[in-house]
C-alpha cells in the first residue's frame, strides 16, 4: 500500500503540481479541490496516465465535517497520510475595513485558519502514531504583512501562520514536520490568479512576466522545492521559508 500525500486545495497551479511531484516519488495522492469536477478529473488522468496513482475528490474545506470524513476515508481505503499539502487560498478580494463584513471577515478565517486547524487536529494524531509525517502549509504574503483592503486576509493568514508555530511546537519532536511556505509573489496559476485576472490579462501578464522571464512562479519549481522540504532530514528541517521570482522585490522592501 503506497503512503499517501493529501492535497487539500489541488488546482491546477500549486495544489495540482505538488500532488503530481510527491505521485512521480511513489505517493498516491489524493487531491481534494472544491467546486472544479472537471479539472479535478483532468489532474487525476494526468497522474495516472504517468503511471502514477491519484482518486479525486470534491470537498469544500469551509463547510463542517468535510475535512474530517474524508480524512477517515482515505486512511480506511486508501492508505495511510504520510504527507498534507494545506493549499487553499483565503482571498475575499481588496476590501476597505468598511466593505469587510463580519460574513466576510469570518469567512477568511474559516478558509485559512480553521481549515487548517481541522486538519491538523484529525492528522497529526494519526501522524504522531505512526511517528512520522510531513504537513506543508502553502501560505502568502498576507501572513507577514498586513496591508490595506487585506484586513480579513491578512488577519487569517497571520493565524495560519502562527498555527504551524504552534503545531510545530507540539508535534515536530514526535516525528512531524510542518513548514509554513510564504509564496511571495505571483504564481503562474490559472485557476486561482488567473481566474481572478480574466483570461485575457493573465495571457498578458503571462508573456510580459512569465513564460522566459521568469517573473511569475513556476508551479512545477514550487513543487521541487515541497519534495524537497518533505525529504530534509530532521536534523535541519525548516519550518518556514518564503518563496519569490528573482526578478521580484522581497515584502519587505515595498
Ligand atoms: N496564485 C498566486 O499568485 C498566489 C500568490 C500568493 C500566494 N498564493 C497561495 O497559494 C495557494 C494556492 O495555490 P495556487 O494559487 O497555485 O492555486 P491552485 O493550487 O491552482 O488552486 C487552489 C485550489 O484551491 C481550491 N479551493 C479554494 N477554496 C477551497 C475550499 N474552500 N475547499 C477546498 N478547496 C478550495 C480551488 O478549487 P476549485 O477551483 O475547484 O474551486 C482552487 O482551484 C494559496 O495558499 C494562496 O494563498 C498564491
């Protein structure tokens, strides 16, 4: 029975591209997006047809249980949870203080701190166990720096951050690794940025930034680096580290 990496927000930028890494090493991944059925299905073929192995699934993290159930799911007919890739993103869009409702406030929150917090909370104890396990937390700028029109945002992703500490704190000396990975710029992701631009400014964006420039994060690059972050021996883990193109001021410079 192959180890299993769990995606929990599998797009076809980030999420997808670090199932398909750990799947090429031997992993079942098991990715998790929440409304996209039919990119869900086209990132499982994908696998599959490299030889690898892959089950989809749609699941919205924000909604109870959701989290929970499948987790049970996959360690009773899949394989057991080696390694969680917490993906999803917490944008509720550029928002004055007075454009952020309590809904939207708490909706931010829901998507990058409790999310997380109900992962950790059915997977470390298998994790723990077993003695081992690997849990990389894809995170953003927003957690470092708040800003305005990022009051939700940067107040949710700020927990998600200190939540790996915390769970760091607890759990690294049982076996388990948590990273906490600040993507400090732009990532070539067409279904999270790319959604947000509209297809016409993304291929924009994309020629002037991306493709040769290497301005706009390379999905397949990220993924290198979250193979490698699972396969550090724990005398040198790192628990957090950021992530940006060369071309690109670090946050805080601007
Ligand atoms: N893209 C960027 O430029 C950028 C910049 C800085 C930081 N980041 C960070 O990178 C991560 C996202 O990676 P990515 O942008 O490359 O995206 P991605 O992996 O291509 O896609 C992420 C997927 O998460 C899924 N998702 C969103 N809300 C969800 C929910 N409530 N439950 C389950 N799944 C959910 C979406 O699925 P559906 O499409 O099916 O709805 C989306 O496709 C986030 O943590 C974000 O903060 C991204």
């Amino acid at each position: 029975m192959k180890p299993v990496c769990l995606v929990i927000g599998a797009g076809a930028g980030i999420g997808g591209t670090v199932g398909k890494r750990f799947a090429k090493e031997g992993f079942h991944a098991v990715l998790c997006r929440r409304s996209n059925e039919e990119g869900l299905k086209k990132l499982v073929a994908e696998i599959r047809d490299d030889g690898g192995d892959a089950t989809g699934f749609l699941l919205n993290a924000v909604k109870e249980d959701t989290i929970e159930e499948r987790v049970k799911q996959v360690e009773a007919e899949i394989g057991p949870i080696e390694v969680v890739i917490f993906n999803l993103g917490a944008q509720v869009g550029n928002r004055s203080l007075e454009e952020t409702t309590y809904k939207i406030f708490e909706l931010g929150w829901r998507m990058a701190t409790l999310a997380l917090f109900r992962i950790a909370s059915v997977a470390c104890p298998l994790m723990e166990t077993r003695g081992k396990g690997t849990m990389l937390v894809t995170s953003s700028t927003a957690a470092v720096r708040g800003n305005a029109g990022q009051h939700s945002h940067a107040a949710a992703m700020g927990g998600r951050r200190m939540l790996c500490q915390s769970l760091n704190a607890q759990y690294a000396s049982k076996g388990i690794h948590i990273a906490h990975i600040v993507i400090d710029g732009s990532v070539d992701a067409p279904d999270t940025l790319g959604k947000m631009l509209g297809p016409e400014k993304f291929q924009q964006l994309r020629e002037s930034k991306g493709m040769e420039h290497d301005g706009l994060m390379l999905p397949e690059k990220i993924a290198d680096t979250y193979f490698h972050l699972h396969q550090q021996h724990r005398s040198v883990w790192t628990h957090e580290l950021d992530l940006r193109s060369f071309s690109d001021l670090a946050w805080w410079n601007h």
